[in-house]
C-alpha cells in the first residue's frame, strides 16, 4: 500500500484503530477522523511515530455532511488523493425494542448507516473522478444474524451490508470496490461493557469458543482494501469465530 492514502472513521481507538496501524504497516499514509479530536490526533501521531508514515487526525462527525466534506479539502490538499475508506465509526445504544427510546434508534440508525452512506458520497467521488479506490464497511454479525436488546443496532448494519451492495454495484464499472466485514463478538470497549455472565453466554455461541481481537478483523479489512481482493466488491466477509456458517 506504498503510495496509498487510507481514511480511517472513528479511528481513534478500537478496531478502527487496529485498521489503521496495520495499513500503516503495509505502507498507507492513514488519515483519521473521530468525533474525539485529542484521541484522533494522539492515534495520528503514535502511528507516525511507531511506523513512520505520514498520518493526520481530525475531529470529524460522519453524521454531519459539511463536518466530512471539510476534513475531505483539508485531506484532498495534503495528500491529493484517497485510495481507501474504511467506514468504522459506530456505536450502540441497547434496549429491548418495545422499551426503546425513539432518541437511541435516531442516533444509531444516524452514526452506523447515515454516517456510512455521507462518508461514501463524499469520499466516494474523489475515488470515481480517479477511477481507483476501495471501501470497505464495518458492519456485524447481528446485522445478518439479529440479536435480542439491539433493534437499533442490528437494523443499521444490515443496512449496511444492503448499502455495501447498492454502492458495489454502483462503483463497479468505475474502478472502485465496496466490501463489508461482519465482526462478531471483538474485545473492545464496546464488549468490555458486558457481565461475565454475558460474556460466558457468548463463548458458549462461539463455534470457536472465544471472542475475537481487533488485530482479527483488521486483518480481513486490509485484505480487502489491497489488490489482492482486486476482483471483490459487493461482498460481506464474517469475521466471528464461526456465529454465521
Ligand atoms: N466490538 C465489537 O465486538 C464489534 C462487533 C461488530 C462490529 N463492531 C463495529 O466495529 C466498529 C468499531 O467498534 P469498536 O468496538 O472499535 O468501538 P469503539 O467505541 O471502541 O470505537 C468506535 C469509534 O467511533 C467513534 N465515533 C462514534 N461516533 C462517531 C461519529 N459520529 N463520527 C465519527 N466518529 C465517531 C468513537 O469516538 C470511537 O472512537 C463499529 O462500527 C462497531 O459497530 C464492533
């Protein structure tokens, strides 16, 4: 990825920001935007630091059209291209449904899918005006699967996936991939929040009886986002220790 400028969204710390050391390694300059702008611009340096590569950080909302288009001029006149998207930020808000404050569907329906699709359009013309590009979104396995106390959740990255494919096919002719991964349970501030109990519940869900790393899903998004998945697009990868055969 020699040559490559990646954007990493709600790269600041997790998953995200397992993606972006590990296309760092692979050579990208790696541009994260994270609505935490001290954390986003702490990630920014560390990688620079550790890995030597170019970075920059910056406080973006994905929900937010004018917040994206401005961090896009601002990374379109340092870096003068985008070769890779990986739309990542997300959050949860769980409840039962019939229990579930309408405030809790807004806001994920409007970070997890909203965000994905602002960020796309945006990011997404450069990448066709260019003929060249990769995205790659970071759906769930709940996505596909459903899980009971996240309506909200699960609702927006099966739109996710759905938007994967509209997007996939829309791009295609124009030399830029769309791609998902779908995550299972990964060790992050989001499943630190769980019980033992839950967590001894999931394990027991797990074909492979244990959850996942960032490092794992990582790994799948770089292979994705690199020309050695040059003739995928549309497609969603599970990444879940098995949950979804
Ligand atoms: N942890 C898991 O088990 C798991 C499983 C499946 C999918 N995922 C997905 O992986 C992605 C990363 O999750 P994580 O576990 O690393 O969570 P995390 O909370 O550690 O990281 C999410 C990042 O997104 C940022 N963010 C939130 N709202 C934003 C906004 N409006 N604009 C820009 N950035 C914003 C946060 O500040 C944070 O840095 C999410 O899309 C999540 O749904 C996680």
């Amino acid at each position: 990825m020699r040559g490559e400028n990646a954007i990493i969204t709600g790269g600041a710390r997790g998953i995200g920001e397992s993606i972006a050391r590990l296309l760092a390694k692979m050579g990208a300059a790696v541009i994260i935007w994270d609505v935490l702008e001290d954390q986003a611009k702490a990630a920014a340096a560390a990688i620079a630091k550790d890995i030597g590569v170019k970075t920059l950080g910056s406080a973006v909302d994905v929900t937010k059209a004018a917040s994206v288009d401005t961090a896009l001029d601002a990374a379109m006149k340092e870096f003068g291209k985008i070769d890779i998207l990986v739309n990542n930020a997300g959050v949860t808000r769980d409840g039962l449904l019939i229990r579930m404050k309408e405030e809790d569907w807004d806001l994920v329906l409007a970070i997890n899918l909203k965000g994905v699709w602002i960020c796309t359009k945006a990011v997404g013309k450069v990448m066709l005006k260019a003929r060249k590009g990769a995205i790659v979104n970071i759906a769930s396995v709940v996505g596909v699967m459903g899980n009971a106390g996240q309506a909200n959740y699960s609702a927006s990255k099966a739109g996710v996936i759905g938007l994967t494919k509209t997007s996939a096919r829309e791009f295609a002719q124009r030399g830029v991939r769309v791609n998902a991964v779908a995550p299972g349970y990964i060790r992050t501030a989001m499943t630190d929040k769980l019980s033992d109990e839950q967590r001894g519940r999931l394990r027991n869900m797990i074909p492979m009886g244990d959850l996942g790393t960032p490092d794992d899903v990582a790994d799948a998004v770089a292979f994705l986002a690199s020309d050695a998945a040059k003739y995928i697009t549309g497609q969603t990868l599970n990444i879940d220790g098995g949950m979804v055969m």
